[in-house]
C-alpha cells in the first residue's frame, strides 16, 4: 500500500477544477458518463487512511507560504512591527490600569503617525487594501491601538470623507489625517443600534440664525459606547433625524438620518463645550485601551455647514434638496458609504483569530502530557480531542484569511468603479462574512484559552481577551431566488445559484452519493456541490415557508418565524462562499510545497464542514451511510496531517513574538514555566 499526499487532482474527474462552474454543459456530459460507468471504488481506500498517516507528512517551505499570505503589503506590516519593537515604551506591558492604557494607546498612534512616518488617513479612500494591511499589523499590536485607530480614520475621517463634500475635506483632511482633530463616530445609541432608521436625536435648521440644534430628546437617544469620547475626542460624527421647520400644523418636517459634525471639546484647552455631556462607560472585559463613553446633547448649535451634505443638502433660505428622490435612498447611500467599517471588523476579526490560533497551537506543540507506559510523555497536540478542537478551527484561519482578502480586493473595487453590481454584491458579501468571521471568532477565543489550560487564564495572555447582518444575507439571497424564477439576472456572489437551483430541483444521485474515494471526497468540484446544493435547498425551502407563514403573520411576522432559518441559509452561503475563495487561492498558489499544504488544509475546512451538518445530507439521501462514515474517517486524517505541519502553518502568519509571547512566544517553554512557578511561589 502506498501513501498519499494531498495532491489537486481528483481521480472521479481528473480533467475538471473548480474553473468547470463556466462550462455546465461539459460538467453535466461528465457526470452522465460517471453514471453510466461508475468507478469501481475499493472500501479500503479510507480504512487505510489511518493506517498510513503517521508515514505521510508534507514538506512545507515557511518562507514561501508567509510570502504567498502576506502579499504584496508586506513591507508596511514590517515597518509597524519594527517600530513599536524598537520603542519598548509604547510595548502594551501585562499589568496596566485602564487610564494608564488609554493614554499609551493614544501615544501608540502619535507615535505611528508622527515619529514611524505611517499615515494611515492616506489609504482609506485611496489605496482601502494598503489601509487594511496597516489596521491588521496594528491591531496585532495591541487590539486597543487597532480599535483606536479604526475610530479615527475610518469611522470619523471616513464619515468626512465619504459623506461630506470638498468643503468638508479641505477643511478637515489635515487635521485628522495629524491628528490634531481626533474624532468620534456618534451612531448608535442606548435604546437604537442596528435599527439606524429609528434613532431618536434631532437636529432641527434654525433659519434665523442659520444653524441646527443638535438635541438628545430622551435617555434612550444618548449616544452610546462612542468609542474615543470618554477622553480624547475633540469631534463626533452625530447621525440625527434632520427636522425642517414648516408652515403647516405639524410644525416640521423629518428629512430622515443624516450625519452632522458636532464639536464636543475645545481645541485649546479639551474642556466640554457648552451643551454637551459626556459619561465615561469605564472598564469593560476587553479593549480598555479604547475611551468608550456616551454623549448627551442638550441644545448644542452648530453652523449649517457642519451638514455632511453629500447626499443631502439644506439651503440659507431652509429648503432640502439631495440628488435622491426618497428618505430610503439617502439612507440607503449613506449607509452604503460607511460598508469599510463592516471589512474592516471581518478583516480584522481574522487577525485576532491568527494570533489566538498560534499561541493555543504553538502551546500545545510543546506542552507535554501522559504517554505510552515507560515512554516520553506526548505533545498534547497527539491528542485526538486536541487535534478535533484546534486543527479546523487552524483550517478556518485560513479560509478566513483568502475570503476576508477577496473581500478587501472587491470593496477596492468598488471604491474605484462604483459599479452598482458590484456595490450590491460588497454590501451582502460584508455584512455576512463580518457577522460570521467575528461570531466565529468569540468562541474560537474561548476555545484556544481552554486549550492552554491554567496558562490560558494568565492576564498576560491578553491576546485571548475580546470586546467583539446575517439576517440581512439571507434576504438578499431570497431576492436571487425570486429572480432567478422570474429571469433576472443574478449578482455575481450568487451566480452558482443558477446552476445548484437546477442540481436541487431534481433527484439526489444514487450512484455519486455512495462514492467515497479519497480522491472523490477531496476534489473541490464535490466539495463545492455539496456546499451549494445545501445552501439551495435552504433556499427553497425556507422562500416556500415564507409564502405560507406570509399570508397569516404578514412579511414581518413570517419572517421572525423562519428567522432561525434564515440565519442558516445565510450562515450555509457565507461558508460556500469562503470555501469558492478558498480553492481558488489554492489553485493560484505558484510555489508547489505551500500549494500542497493549502490544498490539505482546504480540504479539512471542506469536509469538516460536511461532516458537522451531515445530518442534512443523509436526509435527502445526498450522502449514503458509508459516504457519511467515510468522511468521518478522512477528516480525522486530515487533522492529523495538518496537525503534523502545524508548526509551519502557524509560523506562515509570521507574527512578531511580542503579540504572541503567551503562555509562550518569546521563552521557551521551560523558561515560562520557571517563570510562573517562581511567580506562583513554588
């Protein structure tokens, strides 16, 4: 018996790639010859799988797969790092106090800004992806300092530069871009957080004076949460309804949620200007390096200029005008604007899951526990239990990784062509791939804590220490669904929907759903085809609920009561998505050591997902029992190889040692445990 290395071939269909969802007819020619002359496929392939795991490992080039990961903006990253290592005084130490980590974060991005020459401002509408690799690298820092600049440049200074007109930007640009004008992004509030529609401050146009009086008309209007308004913001972005005085009885008229800049502390002296009342949210689990608080406006005048009128604009004489016919479309675009602070959250989400990810394994790697009798004790990465909680949660990363890139690269795209296809399509990929990397995220954390045992629970391992619209997905991909019946044309995020829609609507193969070849199991077309075919049969049945439920509950009622399904159809299409991502960032791998590696470790987040829902596929009979338990066998493979080169994998996100210094990082072991023992008193 021979071993086998993950390779990219698949022996079912050795001419097809992932490249065959353009040609469906030469697909559907393929599979109607496999189902005439089906492969005699012998069951001990996966039994022997097992067997032979220990003698397969993969040779992997660290260097050229860090290469491969990091890209072209590699060199950005290194400067950051490279600064903050050359000044031990802007180091986030263990023990600090939250006004002592407030002020460093503070110092942390003058120092960036000022000293290390890193203007982040720059990139946030010319160069997003550049922005992005900048945000990364710093939040890997220190998550505060990350939180902390994101507030300032791509929420306040993206709010100027994305809602705002020329008047705006020249008169700002420099002094958030110095950070002379620090900022806030005034959004959410106490009884209102997604619902932006529903909030409650006002902003009404006083034509006598030619100003709004920003109000905060009760406790559940304060803003909330406004991260660098408890100490150092000197101006907020305040998103109030705008009220027009008028003739009739009503007295005024409600133009709808736009965008204002209020001052809120005096630029000589920092005192609270008159009117505005700032609370101090205080210490929280996480992040207490950033100065959340919440403000209160009680009559606060402004000049009309302060409007960010760019979709919306108020004359000296009081008259609205806006080149968008409806209330919906202004807020449509005006939230649509603000979609970088979503990639930013998913991009980001995935930093903290790299550094999360090496610290558990890398622990894990090298503490040692039990063992065969009268033998060294194992690595209690050797551990089957070990492997089931880390490796694919590892694999993700990954996915994470080349998905949260692609996303970066469209919304670039969108910036530069605002092409309303590809609008749409950033829109729904951001809001689902933010809501599932970040909920992912929160419990991996808790995960990788547990996996390092005592260790974990140290306050010097703060990098497992977090603060962090599916629903929103699953309604676009309803709409797809309507279209597609009624012969529109589909966005291209949703495009397979065409071709899996068919694939669901007829009968499940019973000839490929007994296949369960290595080969068979590992080709990205099956892959994929499961993933899709899941995501279109949800679709279907969840649209045929809502008709039903519709016409007794009404759309929301209906909605409310499928929303658990919806969640799944949403959560199912994201997970296609980011396997598609995936693969082709296998396939576009130039060095063959990393591309093999990848294509393992993309393997174990395919099958992995399959196997943890294949309760949907035995349902439908999509999968035969011995499928399913062949699956079952090769994930358990596959964990185990991509346990073998773990070390690698890890080493390939290339984080300084600073971030990941523990329960190890820059010790050894040993070390750290002389360390802890000495503290502890032993």
């Amino acid at each position: 018996m021979e071993c086998r290395n993950p390779t990219l071939q698949s022996s079912n269909s050795s001419n097809q790639t992932a490249e065959d969802d353009d040609q469906p007819a030469t697909r559907r020619i393929q599979r109607l010859q496999l189902h005439l002359n089906p492969p005699v496929v012998p069951r001990e392939n996966v039994l022997e799988l097992l067997s032979c795991a220990a003698k397969a490992k993969l040779s992997v080039n660290t260097q050229q797969l860090s290469d491969y990961m990091r890209g072209k903006h590699r060199d950005i990253q290194e400067r950051i790092f490279d600064y903050y290592k050359s000044r031990p005084d802007l180091q986030t130490p263990v023990e600090i106090s939250m006004d002592e980590h407030r002020e460093l974060c503070m110092r942390q991005l003058l120092g960036l800004v000022r000293e290390a020459g890193i203007r982040p401002f720059g990139y946030v509408a010319d160069d997003p992806a550049m922005y992005f690799a900048v945000a990364e690298a710093v939040g890997s820092v220190d998550m505060s300092l990350g939180t902390k600049m994101a507030v300032q440049y791509s929420l306040w200074g993206g709010s100027v530069l994305n809602l705002g007109t020329k008047k705006h930007r020249d008169k700002y640009y420099e002094g958030i871009d110095n950070l002379e004008y620090t900022g806030c992004f005034a959004m959410t509030e106490l009884h209102h957080g997604s619902n932006v529609q529903g909030l409650q401050t006002v902003a009404t146009f006083d034509p006598l004076t030619d100003e709004f009086i920003i109000d905060t008309p009760n406790d559940g209007a304060i803003k909330w949460w406004i991260g660098n308004a408890a100490v150092h913001g000197k101006f907020a972005t305040v998103f109030a309804k705008l009220m027009l005085p008028t003739h009739d009885t009503k007295g005024v008229s409600d133009m709808g949620v736009h965008a204002f800049i209020v001052p809120i502390r005096d630029l000589k002296t920092h005192r609270t200007l008159p009117g505005i009342e700032i609370h101090d949210c205080g210490h929280k689990v996480g992040l207490n390096g950033v100065d959340n608080g919440a403000l209160r406006f009680r009559s606060v005048r402004i000049p009309r200029d302060n409007l960010l009128n760019r979709f919306g604009d108020v004359s000296r004489d009081g008259k609205y005008s806006s080149p968008l016919p409806s209330i919906n479309k202004r807020f449509a675009a005006t939230l649509g604007e603000l979609v970088g602070g979503r990639v930013a959250l998913a991009y980001s989400s995935v930093g903290v899951l790299k550094v999360a990810s090496t610290i558990a394994i890398r622990y894990s790697l090298l503490r040692h526990q039990f063992g065969p009798p009268k033998q060294p004790e194992v690595s209690i990465l050797d551990y089957q239990s070990h492997q089931h909680k880390l490796m694919p949660m590892l694999a993700s990363t990954y996915a994470f990784h080349f998905s949260t890139l692609y996303l970066v690269e469209k919304y670039s795209e969108m910036k530069k062509s605002h092409d309303e296809e590809v609008v749409g399509d950033v829109h729904a990929l951001s809001a689902g791939l933010k809501a599932y990397v970040t909920s992912y995220t929160a419990k991996s954390l808790s995960i990788c804590r547990e996996s390092c045992g005592g260790h974990g629970r140290s306050s010097e391992n703060n990098q497992f220490s977090t603060s962090w619209k599916l629903s929103q997905v699953a309604g676009d991909l309803l709409k797809q669904y309507q279209q597609k019946f009624q012969g529109g044309t589909l966005a291209v995020t949703w495009n397979y929907l065409r071709e899996s829609m068919n694939s669901f609507l007829s009968q499940p193969n019973p000839v490929t759903a007994r296949w369960e070849s290595e080969d068979h199991l590992r080709d990205p077309n099956f892959q994929l085809d499961a993933f899709r075919y899941r995501t279109s049969r949800l679709l279907h049945s969840v649209a045929v609920r809502l008709r039903k439920h519709s016409k007794n509950l009404g759309s929301f009622g209906a909605w409310n009561r499928c929303l658990n399904h919806l969640l799944t159809l949403a959560e199912s299409h994201i997970e296609s998505v980011i396997l598609a991502r995936f693969i082709q960032s296998v396939q576009s791998c130039p060095d063959p050591s990393s591309r093999a590696a990848l294509k393992l470790v993309c393997d174990l987040y395919a099958l992995d997902r399959i196997w943890n829902d294949i309760g949907t596929y035995r349902n439908v009979d999509y999968m035969a029992p011995n499928k399913a338990k062949a699956i079952h066998k090769l994930t358990e493979y596959l964990s185990f190889q991509v346990r073998n080169i773990a070390k690698e994998l890890v080493d390939a996100f290339d984080l300084p040692d600073e971030v990941t210094r523990a329960p190890i990082g820059m010790q050894s072991t040993a070390e750290a445990y002389s360390q802890y023992t000495q503290n502890v008193g032993f």
